[in-house]
C-alpha cells in the first residue's frame, strides 16, 4: 500500500473518532441540504407564478375584441423572461434588469432603449426594483 493511502486511511480514522469533526461535517451537509432545498423551492414558485401571469396576460391579450393586427399590437403585451439555471446560485444582473418587459408597437422598450451613460445613476437605482435614470428620468437599465 503506498505511503499516500495509509496517510489518508490514518487521517478518516482519526476524523471519525474525533466527534467535533464528525458534528462539523453532518452540519455542512444539512446546511447544504436545507439551501439547496430552499433555492429549489423558491424557484420553483417564481416558475409558478411567472407561469400563472403569463397565462393571464395572454387570456387578456386574446380576449381583446377583433381588431386589425397592427392595431391590437398598439395595446402592448407583457411577456415573462425564465429564469436562467445558475439563478440558484447567484442571482446575477436579474435584479437590475428584472423578469417583465412591456411590449408595445412602435415604442422603444426596456431592452432597446439608450442608456444616459451613468452607470453609477442606474445601479443606485436599481435596488428600488424601478431603474430610472436620474439625469434623463427614462428607464436606462
């Protein structure tokens, strides 16, 4: 047997008698187990949910009397970006560019707008969830 697997043998042997260790690694792993659940759960629901308000916006568009195409379009629409599947993890730009955009014919949206050029204005603004620029009061994020 080499030097290095009696090295590691000896070292699990000694971790497992002492109980400091033992209760150490059974609280990283329940801890883990609960965020891991957690970020699930919550995931979950905003699937759920962004599901549901999408169903009823679209419900709402559709019930719209008959119109021509290009009229109804002139109402907007809401549409519901998915989560990416890292969310879990670390939730990234989602809380400065959000989940919702409005949708309206020959207007500029969230995505196609300019922004003012002052970074330091959007992420300010961006943790009250209304990214608003404080220069030009358009949405620049």
């Amino acid at each position: 047997m080499s030097a290095v697997l009696r090295i590691a043998r000896e070292e699990w042997r000694l971790l497992r008698r002492d109980r400091v260790a033992v209760l150490g690694l059974t609280l990283l792993l329940l801890l883990t187990a609960v965020a891991a659940f957690t970020a699930w759960d919550q995931r979950h629901s905003a699937d759920a949910q962004r599901s549901r308000h999408q169903a009823q916006v679209d419900h709402e568009f559709e019930a719209q009397p008959e119109r021509h195409p290009h009229r109804m379009v002139h109402y907007g629409h809401f549409v519901f970006r998915p989560l990416n599947p890292l969310a879990a993890f670390d939730s990234g730009v989602d809380a400065y560019t959000g989940h919702t955009l409005y949708l309206e014919g020959h207007g500029r949206t969230v995505l196609t707008s300019e922004m003012c050029g002052s970074l330091l204005c959007c992420c300010a603004s961006a943790s009250s969830r209304r990214p608003l620029c404080c220069r030009c009061w358009r949405l620049c994020c």
